[in-house]
C-alpha cells in the first residue's frame, strides 16, 4: 500500500523537503499537493505562516512485457501445432536428432538434442533464432495473446550464458585495474541483456549499449 504523509513548513518548498525526508523517497517517485496554505491578512501580520503538502508514495507500475495473458487452450493449440512441425522438420535433417517440448509458467520450452547439430545452430547462435523466430511463428498463428517460445539446441543458450558471464568478470577486472574503457563485439539483445545484468551489481564499472542493431555493442567503463 502506497505511503502518504501531511509536512508542514513556513513555505511550500520548506515542506516538500521535510516531507520527503520523513517519507525517505526522491521527488519523482511521488505525488505532492498543497493542502493548506495559511496566508496572513493585515491583522494577523504576527503569526506564523504554515503551508501543508500532501506526499504520497506513487504505486508501482508492472510493465506489459511481464503480463501473460495466454489461455491454457491457446498454449495447447500451440504445442501440437509445433509438435507437428518439429516432426516433420527433425525427419528430414540428416543427422539424427530429438526435441522435447514443455510448458512452464505460460512459456513453451523446445530443446532439440543430437549429434553434429552445429549447422543447427549457426555461427554465435544465427541459425537457432532463426528456427525459434519460425516456431514463434508457428505457435502464434492461431492464438490471440502472444505465445511465448524459447529454443535450445544441445544446451547452446545455457553455454553462451556461462560464457558471457564469465566475460562479463572478466574485463570489468581489467576496466578496474586500468581504468581504461572496453568496447565488445556486437552482440544480440539477449546476450547484452546477459553482460549488463551480471555488471549491474558492481559498483566500480558501469555498462552502456552503443550502435544500431545487429551491430549493437557493450561499452564498459570505470565508476567515477
């Protein structure tokens, strides 16, 4: 529940200030009104002015991105429409190969094992999001809210992850030491996302996208 507080000053903006110090919030994270400003008249030239603000805590706001909205039937339809794919898909490649499906927190999870499955794959993971953009496709072709789908191949994501990470560490130490900004090679949002969220927590390096996609890259530099 949000937090609302009355503060009292000689001024508005004396109130504001004891007010945020009492509610232990910045100003843009919430909502000031005036509620009483007791201005003086010739017969009380000798009082105290006092001014009241109201200072409520504004409500968090969860973004749209983390709503699910899809239906059970929806998630369904999904799965035997990319099991039908996958079927038919993983029957031509010439290296054997196998897919398990699950759901899980209204997501659709698709692993496809194998042997000699790099071609699969693709040079940094190209030919995998290409595959799971089609199977995006795919799963919502009959649903009215977005089916999510998440492709990997032969632990592919779970590697690169362990990679990016330990990158990650990696040149933040050198940045530490030298002081010296660091520039890394374009990657894709999901591996950029990987590096600022294992970067966000130390405190002598900061991180920042550059560039246009697909050519985006990472900077990392020192806290001043």
């Amino acid at each position: 529940m949000a937090k609302t507080i009355i503060s009292e000053g000689r001024t508005t903006s004396e109130a504001i200030e004891k007010g945020l110090k009492e509610i232990g919030l910045p100003k843009e994270l919430c909502e000031i009104k005036v509620i009483d400003e007791n201005k003086k008249s010739f017969f009380d030239i000798l009082a105290p002015k006092i001014v009241k603000v109201e200072i409520k805590e504004k409500e968090a706001q969860k973004p749209e991105e983390f709503i699910i909205e899809t239906t059970e039937q929806e998630l369904e339809v999904a799965e035997k429409d990319l099991r039908k794919f996958l079927d038919d898909f993983t029957g031509k490649l010439k290296n054997q190969a196998n897919y398990e499906i699950q759901i899980k927190d209204k997501c659709i999870y698709i692993e496809i094992t194998g042997e000699n499955l790099g071609n699969l794959i693709g040079h940094r993971g190209d030919a995998l999001y290409a595959l799971e953009t089609i199977l995006k496709a795919i799963a919502n072709k009959k649903s009215e809210n977005a089916v999510i789908v998440r492709l990997d191949i032969e632990k592919y994501k779970e590697k690169r992850e362990k990679t990016l990470k330990d990158l990650a560490i990696r040149k933040a130490k050198l940045v530490e030491k030298t002081g010296k900004t660091i520039t890394l090679e374009p990657m894709k949002p999901y591996e950029r996302k990987i590096i600022h969220s294992v970067l966000q927590s130390n405190p002598n390096v900061q991180t920042r996208s550059i560039g246009q996609e697909p050519k985006r890259k990472i900077v990392i530099s020192k806290n001043s």
